[in-house]
C-alpha cells in the first residue's frame, strides 16, 4: 500500500524528533534535504503532539525503525516501499497533524506485518534512504496517533464570524493551542515574530493568518482551513475574514458550516462599532442565518480589556442587545450560549476562568460539544460546488469542496455545470487521506480524468452524471426580503448573487409581487418597485453561466444573499428554476466508456 504524502511526511518527521535536528544532518537522503532541515523542526512538533508523552513515542515505535535506518538499501520489493522520492517536497509545506481514518487505522496489523518482513535486512549505517523512511515507520505513525485519534467521530464544520479585530484568527489559534494541535515553541515563535513587526497581540492569529501579505497587514484574506477535536467532534474551522473587503469570502466559508462562532468585542467603543448599523456584527450574524447556518455560538471576547476587567455588567448589556438583533434575524436566542472569553489569555476557553467567577455557563470547548449533530442528505442526488481548482505535478486536476447533497466516490462519473463538461473521478480524499466515499459536510479534493484546469472554475457544481445532473439556470423565481437598500429597487436592477461559492451579477428582470414577510400574503401585482423591509416574487437571470437549485430540493444551492454598494441588500430563497440543456459539452473518453 502506498501512502499519501502527508503520511510519508509525518513518518519522516518522527526520525527528527528521534535524533534531532543536528544529528538529522547525517542522515540526509539528498542534497536538497538540507534545505528542509530548517523547517521540519515546526512540522514536526504539530504532529508529534499527538503523542501525549515521550514514552508513547518509545513504546510504541517498533524495533523495527533501528534495524531500517541502518540500511541505505532500496527494497523496492513491497507496494508499501513504492515512494517517489519528488513526494518528500511536502516537508516543508506540511500544515497540520495528521488524520487517520478508521478504515487505515483497522489496517495497522496489516502495516506492522509487511514492515516487518524487512527486519533481517542490513546495510551501511551511514545514509537513510527515502524508501526506508515510510516503510520503518509506517505502523509506528498510524499506532501513535491511533493512541490519540483511534475513535472515529462526527466532522463538523464551524466558521468564526465577527467584526474585524474582534478576535476572530486570535481566538481561533488559542483554542487550537489549547487542545494540543500547536506546539508551544511554534506559539513562542510566532510571538517573536509578531512582536518584530510590531504586533505581539497577534502572536495566536499567526496561526492562521499564514501568508505574509496577511502578516503585514493584519488582516486573514482567505479563509483559512483549521482542525481540531472536542469530547464528541471533529472539526474543521472556517477563520472568516471580518474586513468589508472580503465580505465574498465570507460567506463562500459560511455556506459551508453547520455552526457558527460569533465573536464579539466587548471593549468600550468596539462593541459598539460591531453592531452599529455599518458594522459586520450584524451582517454576519444576518449571512449566516440567511445560508443555512441554524446553530450559534456567541463569544463575548476581550473580557480581560472591559472597564472593569471582566465585568459581569458588560457581558450582561452585551447579552440582551446582541439577543434582541439575533431574534429579529430568526435565531432563538434562549437556544444561543454566550460565552464570556478571552481569546488572548484563554479564559473560559477550555476549562473554567476565575477571572469570571460569576458566569456559570459552559466554556467554549464545553458549548462546541453541545452542537446539535447535523443531518446529512445523503440519500439526494449529488451536488458539490467547487471552492477551487488546483493542478498538483503527478497527479493531475483536483477541484475542491464540500459536498452539500449525495455522495460523492472514485469510479463515478460526474457533470459539472453549468457547461456540462462529463469525466470520471479518479480518486477522493479528505485531509490527505483517500477516502472510498465522500458524504454530506465532507470537505474534499477529487482527482478527475483528462480535464485541464481552465475548464473548471469556483462556482461550477459537480454532479452525478446519471442522477439529476447539475444544470445552468436560464433564469429562476425568488422570494427575496430587501433588508439594506437606501433606495427603491426596480426591473432591471443588477446586484451580484451570491449562491454556494458562485458569485455572479444577476439581473431583476421581473418584480412579480410584493408579498407580507412573514404570512406569505400577496399584498400588490407587479408593483413598480421594492424598498427597505419589503419581500416579493422576483424573476432574476443571470448574466453569466450559473447552477443554482430550488431551495426545497438542494437547501444549500437555494438560498443566496444579494450584495451592492458592498454591502449585502437583500437575501432570498430559490422558488423554482428553468434550466438549460448544455449543447456541446465536453465528455472524456473514460466517461463515454461508462456510460
């Protein structure tokens, strides 16, 4: 069996923590190594935490790795040995621990007895080679984290939203830290190099805001993917930007959660700029609701900066007017918990702060574990709305996302629309791990057959070739609630749709009615305009090739927020759609075989 690049990664890593860095010198297996040697110290430490102490490492390492990096033979005589030294690249670029699913952690016995087949081998004791690596420590990296990892749970995906600087990325990176997915040496590192740049209060966020242009500007760009475990979950955090500028990325990461974090600024005078009418406070809490977010988590953060520190009256004034806005979005407040933390100095984070002695609620980790499990639909056709496109040396196209609905597994045959480009998907795999099916909230990559990356783009919709394939939308009816407008909206109006990942301008061509918000009731024919606080019927077409559904069918393609002026005018839901049938569409020779 052939391991995935991280796992090879990973092996590779637990031979630094054996000999360290320096006595790693000796023991380079090319040139280019050396280049490596520098950085490999901070990956490792991410996945040796899975360890809980040195001894697991020694008593769960197998004698297995003496014997094999000894020997400089290539034993080239095993699937398990077939590495491709150009795999090893990921050393440097390796972001996080390692997962293991449970189908490779039942398949240990099967990697401790092909590894050990080896043992009598011996060689010099001067190099390691590249194909002695993974094979000494195969069983050894997969008994390690399976000490730490072996139970499987239930993937959730959170998104942390707010106003910018209400401590979003900093609250994030210590809660991480807290559960052990960071080194505390890298958080020391990232503290000397906050504080260079003249931002020590930044140090948790550099976890998170990794590029340097984020670095710079202090600002998280991209959402940024995270993970970590509670008592019941695994999770993947979604680090939403909070600057108005990246309000698109917003809500392409909020599509994809099933519960969102709210974080608040309880600082005098920033509490009040987030939920002001012009703060994002509000926007997000309302773009969340409005994409299908239904469960929240409130944190009232910077209780250490309140006047006094740690005011039970703040938290109090912030609770009942943060309460009132989240009840006239359509959230049960009474179902909210808000979270009294710091995100710098971790108070109420994991264990209880006597700092707030006063709160009696759950911690944040306690809150997570409380997430109701969300309901997959597994049992509809498949929709997968592309996040991105990426092209990987050896391997090929590999378009990213989340599956909403269905099922997504190698072998099958998928359409992409809007252009109803057909091929066959090689292979799937979800944190670098192949996975024999991807289901509902699965955040994955797919390897597909003979397509460039030109011909797939963020926005498009993979779909099951022979179940309801995904389709462009000539045009389709709305029901839309103006929230945010200083004007009147008329026929013709173009805003840009944001819909799952696609955003694309689409044109009011009809106001068919304007309709009572909340009983649904007709109240005017046609009517010439809408304005702030008014709902009807829309025909929209878009102006540029687009998949959506209706919102009964496919909940998650359905629903969408109009944005304008940069800022989101109105949200609505899909009523009915009329499709296109794509002519000319491009179909690989492995799909026409199976069809």
């Amino acid at each position: 069996m052939c391991f995935s690049r991280q796992r090879r990664d990973v092996v590779s890593l637990f031979i630094v923590k054996m000999v360290g860095i320096e006595g790693l010198r000796d023991y380079v297996w090319s040139p280019s190594d050396e280049m490596k040697l520098a950085s490999m110290e901070e990956s490792f430490t991410r996945a040796y935490n899975y360890a809980s102490s040195e001894e697991d490492v020694k008593t769960l390492v197998p004698k297995v790795i003496t014997t094999n990096l000894k020997s400089r033979q290539r034993r080239d005589m095993d699937p398990l040995l077939n590495v491709k030294m150009e795999d090893k690249e990921g050393l440097r670029n390796m972001t996080e621990p390692p997962f293991v699913p449970r189908e490779k952690i039942l398949e240990k016995q099967r990697f401790f007895q092909q590894v050990h087949k080896h043992t009598y081998l011996k060689g010099p004791m001067d190099k390691i080679t590249s194909v002695a690596i993974p094979a000494a420590l195969a069983a050894a990296s997969v008994a390690l984290i399976e000490s730490t990892m072996g139970k499987e749970k239930v993937h959730i995906n959170i998104v942390v939203i707010g106003h910018v600087d209400s401590g979003k990325s900093t609250t994030t990176g210590h809660l991480i830290y807290k559960l052990g997915g960071i080194d505390k040496r890298v958080i020391e590192r990232f503290e000397k190099e906050a504080a260079e740049m003249n931002k020590r209060s930044f140090k948790y966020a550099w976890v998170l805001d990794k590029l340097k242009a984020e670095r710079e500007r202090g600002i998280t760009i991209d959402i940024a993917l995270w993970k970590f475990e509670t008592t019941r979950y695994y999770c993947t955090v979604i680090d939403a930007p909070g600057h108005r500028d990246f309000i698109k990325n917003m809500i392409t990461g909020t599509s994809q959660a099933d519960c969102a974090v709210l974080i608040i600024d309880s600082t005098t005078g920033g509490f009040e700029a987030g939920i002001s009418k012009d703060g994002q406070t509000r926007e997000h809490a309302l773009l969340a609701f409005t994409l299908g977010v239904k469960q929240m988590i409130c944190c009232c953060n910077k209780m250490d900066a309140t006047t006094p520190k740690y005011s039970k009256a703040r938290y109090d004034e912030i609770v009942k007017e943060v309460s009132s806005y989240l009840k006239k979005v359509g959230y049960n407040p009474d179902k909210i918990p808000f979270v009294p933390i710091s995100g710098f100095e971790g108070d109420n984070m994991i264990e209880r702060s006597t700092n707030l002695d006063w709160y009696k609620g759950p911690t944040l980790l306690d809150a997570l574990d409380m997430i109701n499990e969300p309901k997959r639909p597994s049992d509809k056709p498949l929709r997968l709305p592309l996040q991105d496109v990426y092209k990987i040396g050896g391997i090929g196209t590999v378009p990213v996302g989340r599956v909403e609905t269905g099922v997504l597994k190698p072998g099958m045959v998928v359409t992409f629309g809007p252009t109803g480009l057909t091929t066959e998907v090689k292979s799937v795999e979800m944190h670098h791990e192949s996975l024999p099916e991807a289901l509902p909230g699965d955040n994955v990559g797919f390897n597909v057959k003979n397509v460039a990356v030109k011909d797939l783009k963020r926005g498009f919709v993979a779909s099951n070739s022979k179940d309801d394939p995904a389709k462009e939308a000539a045009n389709f009816t709305s029901q839309v609630i103006i929230m945010n407008h200083p004007g009147q909206i008329g026929n013709g109006y173009a805003p840009v749709l944001d819909c799952h990942t696609s955003h694309i301008a689409v044109k009011f061509a009809e106001i068919m009615t304007k309709i009572d918000r909340r009983s649904g009731k007709e109240l005017e024919k046609e009517p010439k305009f809408l304005k702030n606080g008014d709902a009807g019927f829309v025909k929209m077409i878009p102006t540029k090739p687009m998949v959506v559904e209706t919102f009964s069918e496919y909940p998650p393609l359905g629903r969408f927020a109009v944005r304008d002026m940069r800022q989101t005018v109105a949200v609505g839901v899909i009523k009915s759609v009329e499709k296109k049938d794509p002519s000319g569409a491009k179909v690989t020779k492995s799909a026409a075989k199976k069809k």
